[in-house]
C-alpha cells in the first residue's frame, strides 16, 4: 500500500488517528526499522477482521438452550452481513447487558439444569482420552493446516470448486487420530490445541458449507462465481444446527423493521 503521493499534513493526520502521533505500533518505532510511510510503500495482508455469524438468539439474548444465554460478537444479526469498525463494543455492552439481565433473571428462580450423568461422562471421555492415546498425529501442525486450508480456499474470494475441496479437506481432517507428546496435566498447550481443533474444524465446515450455500455475493462473502447480491432469493440468513450429531444447513427469512433493501438501492440510484 502506497500513500506516500498524499500530502504530509493527511498522513500525519492519520497518525495521529492511529498511533496517537508517535509513530510506534504496540510499542514499536516503526521508523526505527526504516519504515516510513510518508516516503515509501508498504506491505499488508488481508487478516480475519470480525465474524459476522454467531448463535441465533432473542431478545433477551435466550440461544433456546435451556439455561443459556449469549451475548456480544458471539451472537448473530447484529450488523448484518458486513460490519465496520468501530462497532464491537457498543454492541457487547448493550447485548451483553441484556444477556446479563435475563440470564440473571432465569438463575434467580433457582431452577436446576438436568443434565444426564451420561453426558457428563462422554464429555469426560472425550477429554481424558486423549491423554492416553497411543497413536495419532499431533494436533499443532494439523491446526496449521487448518488454517492455510481456510485462507486459500474458503478466504476473500470464494468459488465453488475450492469451497467443496475445503468441506472434503475438513472432513479428512476429522478422521485423524490425535497424539499428544505429554500426559502432563498442567500447562500441557499441545491437550489445550487437541481439544480447542475439534471446535475449530466445526466453525471451518459451518462457514465452508455457508459459503457454498449462499449462491450470490453479499457483505463480506463474496462469491468469484456468483459475483451479484439477489435479494429476491436471497435476503435471508443460513442457519446451522446440529441434527443426530450430523451438521444440518436451512435458511430462514431476514427480520426486516424499518429500512427495506429496495428502498436503500432507489435511494443511491437517486444519488447516482
């Protein structure tokens, strides 16, 4: 990125925005290292910004889960399918405020949880067994390729070749038996990276299959090969559940109240 043709008081604007005018990036002069962006480009990358889906919640933030409430970027709707910065904490407070309140509402009336003593166990299991596993790979280089897999195929620019591709790669990935090198217990990161790939690859396939479902481009989801957005098909949300322990995809109709997408797109006709 090249901003060095702007003028200098525009720049020094925008670092005074950024870096409160002292040029340091968490703590770094980044001129030290002979970057100066008022002279000469510089490198960036694209990262995961935001997640624009989340649980599907009410307005008191229940998830209809019995007993569970969330708020915050864990939850959906909010923004739509694009976000700008900025907006993150304004919404955790008012959500989460609402989340907190109800849920506190739900404990007040000192109803218990049934919870079946076999879940209990199998979670147990699922845990525990991996401490004694004799053969398998390591969960580390497995999370990494986890990672390259979704920035090249389910990243920016999405098609439907390279996202089928990724739902098979998941799938693969899931079968692999997993080895730990330390049956230490405490502080043992290589147990903390086995257990948090499990809930990796699930939100890798929800996106993956979202992706494939969604055949338009909308928001931060664009699709090579259906590059237009179809609100007459497609002014709707694609919801994932978890059926028989088998990921299931639905859509359901967006909640529109004040401000319909038609009338936004005869308003910039208008400006055009």
């Amino acid at each position: 990125m090249d901003c060095s043709f702007l003028p200098q008081n525009i720049i020094e604007a925008q670092v005074n925005k950024v870096m409160g005018g002292k040029w340091k990036w968490s703590g770094i002069d980044i001129r030290e290292y002979g970057l100066d962006i008022t002279k000469m480009a510089m490198e960036v990358a694209p990262v995961n910004h935001y997640f624009m889906g989340g649980i599907r919640v009410d307005e008191r933030g229940y998830t209809g889960v019995e007993g569970l409430f969330a708020g915050g970027e864990s939850i959906v709707g909010i923004d739509g399918a694009n976000r700008l910065a900025g907006n993150a904490l304004s919404a955790c407070l008012v959500t989460g405020c609402w989340a907190g309140k109800y849920a506190g509402e739900y404990s007040a009336r000192g109803k218990l949880l049934d919870v079946h003593p076999r879940c209990i166990e199998e979670e147990q299991k699922r845990v525990f067994d991996l401490l004694d596993a004799a053969e398998g790979e390591s969960p580390i280089p497995l999370r990494v390729n986890l990672q390259r897999l979704m920035y090249s195929h389910v990243g920016i620019v999405r098609k439907e070749d390279e996202l089928m591709e990724a739902v098979q790669r998941i799938g693969d990935m899931r079968k692999k038996k997993l080895k730990l090198a330390s049956r230490v217990r405490r502080y043992n990161r290589e147990w903390i990276e086995a257990l948090t790939l499990g809930n990796m690859l699930d939100v890798g396939e929800m996106i993956a299959r979202s992706a494939l479902t969604r055949r338009e481009s909308r928001g931060a989801h664009y699709r090579e090969d259906y590059p237009t957005s179809e609100d007459r098909d497609w002014l709707k949300n694609v919801v994932v559940r978890k059926k028989e322990s088998v990921m299931s995809l639905g859509t359901l109709p967006v909640v529109i109240t004040k401000l319909r997408p038609e009338e936004v797109s005869d308003e910039l006709k208008k400006n055009d």
